[in-house]
C-alpha cells in the first residue's frame, strides 16, 4: 500500500452494510480515497481497498431518506452494479459528499438538481439550466467516452484553480454520459461587454480583459492543457464590478502533449491548424489576437473560414495604440516559432505601461511577402489584407 500520509483531507467511521455491520475507516486523500477494514464477503478477512480519483471506474450513489434530504449512506458502483454500500450520519456523509464533489463520479443527477431549461440543446452540445435550492447551475451534457480530455483537464483543473478559468464543481455519470456540474454565469460574453459600450469598448477595459484572458491561459498552458476554441463565445463575464472573466468550455482541449489533431471555429484559427505543423500552445494565442482586434475594433480578422483558411487576415489600420498594435503583431504571427507565448503576452508594455517602445521581436511585415509588406507600410489608410500560403483542411 502506498504512503497516504501526505494530502489528508478527511477521515470518517463507517458502517458496511450487508457485511454485518462490520465498520470501515474511510479516508479521503487529494488524489485516492482509501477503505480500511473492508469485507468482501461477510465471511472473508478484512482488507484495504483504494481508489484513485484519475483512474477508477467506481462512481458513488447517494442514498437518501425518504421522508427528507439527509443523506443515510452510499453505494460504491461499478458497470452498473451495487460493489458496496455504506450508512452513517447525515452530518458525516454531507461533508463527505461535498469533498468529493468533482474528485469522484456520482450517479442520478436529477436527485440533487432540478431541471429548469435548455441553455443548448443541438447534436454538438446540450448544456441546461439547473437549480438546488435557490442557486442557479448549468450542467453539460458530455459523451465522456469519446472526449475524456475534457474531464481530465476539469480535474486538474479542480485541484490548480484560477480566477480566470472555469473549472466544475462535481460531476454524475450514467451509462453513457457524463454531466459536468458548472457555476452559472449569467452576465453574458464578450459580445455582451462590447454591446454594453456600444461597440467602442475603452482601452482600459480591453487592456483589463486582455490581461484576464491571458491570465488564464498562461495557467491552461501551465498545466499542458491546450484549449483549442478561444473566441467570442467562450469568453464570458463572471462578474462587471469588479470585471471578471472566465475562459470556459474544453471540449476541444488538449492534455500533456502536442499533436496532429486538427479543431476549432472558423475565424480564430492559427494557421498552422491548416498545415502539417504540430499543434501546440501556440495556437491559443493566435486566437487570443483574433479576439484581441475584436474587441479593439469591433471587427473580425477574417469574416468566414474560407478567408481563415487562406490566410486572407485583416489587421485594421484604425487602431492607434502603439502598444496595442505591437503586440497584436506579436500574437498574430503566422510563424508559432515567433509568436509571443501568454507569459511574453503579459509581459508586454502594452500591459506594464512600462514605456512606450514597441517589442524588439519580429514585426508582422518581416514575415510577410515584400508585397505584402508593401501594401502594410504605404496604405495605411485602409485594412490590410495578407494572403499566406496555407493548405486548406475540412474541420469537423
């Protein structure tokens, strides 16, 4: 048996039933949960059974009384079938119930919440609006087993939280889905901060939101999480005084590595999506700059995915900051190599106020064609359209 001595979190008597009472010490670590003393047979000798939260396939039923809300005991279930059932106090199990929240699958959401409507209802995504006692909770429906990255990075997640990202609270699996339990965030997106100040956010707001953003993402990518669908949509306003943001919806994540897979949503993806590169951390940055010149302009980079695939990208000459403008080159790089990572993004004096000089790295004309280059330098009166050489690829 490992060391369980590290990352203590809670210990409980319980009482194992069918096993003729026989009461088992559980004990909850930060990453396993460990029975002692338990019986597989009423007869058999008692043993220890541990389970870690990353790998297991045991998920938790709660069993509650009938003529109230207290909690009377659980099941530990597996394929569908009952492995062992434990009773104890109310006061007991709500606590543990609530620590295992998100560390640990649970079955029969519809007992703790009730449904209230539809957020999302299409064959891509189905999210509802929930509520359990007065708090309003949406729940996303997932097919655990075809993305499994996405409940593995809400897990890590769970145990390095940021302000700027948003994570889960628990999670209910049945036999085919899993429903991820996630706060409710009722102020809207970026599309709604920008209606707010009528399409001419200020620079102090953007500047705000921008940092919020990058923030976040320099934690995912801390984590070797890779989001792969930073735009408009999934930006959305935890709070506006003070302004907070929150990154949501990994569904197209990656986790630990680099890879060939091809995701994401026409008019925020990095052009080496379209290629044979390798997909890293970069792209989110790319299209952190997608949404960057959005919310400077109110306008789009490339208007559709034909423009996204081609390269025809569309840096408006109306932006006056210096500092904005650097570093919106910096993180629209058609070169990953080159392009700025979250922690250079942060670092910018476009953020600091440090000084007025723009960054000492590649300028988007160096690694555009001289004509190109040309049309950026002498027309600075109208936008400038680019046309990169990138192969075109059929997203799902």
């Amino acid at each position: 048996m490992k060391n369980c001595s590290q990352s203590f979190l809670f210990t409980t008597k319980l009482s194992q039933i069918i096993r003729n009472g026989c009461t088992v010490t559980l004990t909850v670590y930060q990453n396993r949960l460990l029975l002692s003393g338990l019986r597989k047979t009423s007869r058999s000798e008692k043993i220890d059974k541990e389970i870690n939260f990353q790998t297991t396939h045991y998920v938790l039923n709660w069993e509650y009384s009938h003529h109230s809300k207290d909690i009377e005991g659980f099941t530990l279930c597996k394929q569908n079938t009952k492995r062992y059932t434990f009773g104890g106090s109310n006061d007991q199990l709500s606590q543990l119930k609530s620590i295992l929240s998100g560390l640990i699958g649970f079955t029969n959401w519809e007992q703790d919440y009730k449904f209230v409507k539809h957020v999302r209802n299409n064959q891509k995504c189905q999210i509802m609006l929930v509520k359990q006692e007065n708090q309003f909770q949406v729940i996303k429906l997932i097919d655990y087993q075809e993305t499994p990255e996405e409940l593995l990075a809400l897990k890590l997640i769970q145990k390095n939280p940021h302000p700027n990202v948003l994570g889960f609270n628990s999670y209910y699996i049945d036999n085919i889905h899993c429903y991820l339990v996630m706060d409710y965030l009722s102020q809207g997106t970026l599309y709604d901060l920008q209606k707010m100040y009528n399409f001419n956010i200020p620079i102090h707001i953007i500047q705000e939101v921008m940092q919020q953003i990058l923030e976040g993402l320099n934690h995912l990518h801390q984590l070797k999480i890779i989001h792969r669908d930073i735009k408009y949509d999934n930006i959305m306003i935890a709070s506006f005084n003070p302004l907070q943001i929150k990154i949501i919806d990994l569904g197209l994540c990656l986790l630990n590595n680099p890879s060939n897979s091809r995701a994401g949503t026409g008019g925020y993806i990095a052009p080496e999506v379209f290629s044979s590169s390798r997909i890293t951390e970069k792209i989110d940055i790319f299209s952190a700059g997608a949404v960057f010149h959005k919310l400077l302009i109110g306008k789009p980079i490339y208007e559709d995915l034909g423009q996204n695939q081609t390269g025809d990208i569309r840096i408006s000459s109306h932006i006056k900051n210096k500092n904005a403008l650097d570093l919106l080159h910096q993180m629209l790089n058609f070169d990953p190599k080159l392009r700025y990572n979250a922690y250079d993004c942060i670092a910018h004096p476009f953020f600091t106020d440090e000084s007025d000089q723009l960054s000492s790295k590649t300028q988007l004309y160096q690694y555009l064609s001289p004509k190109q280059a040309k049309l950026q330098v002498h027309t600075p009166a109208t936008d400038f359209i680019s046309n990169q050489n990138v192969y075109p690829f059929k997203l799902n």
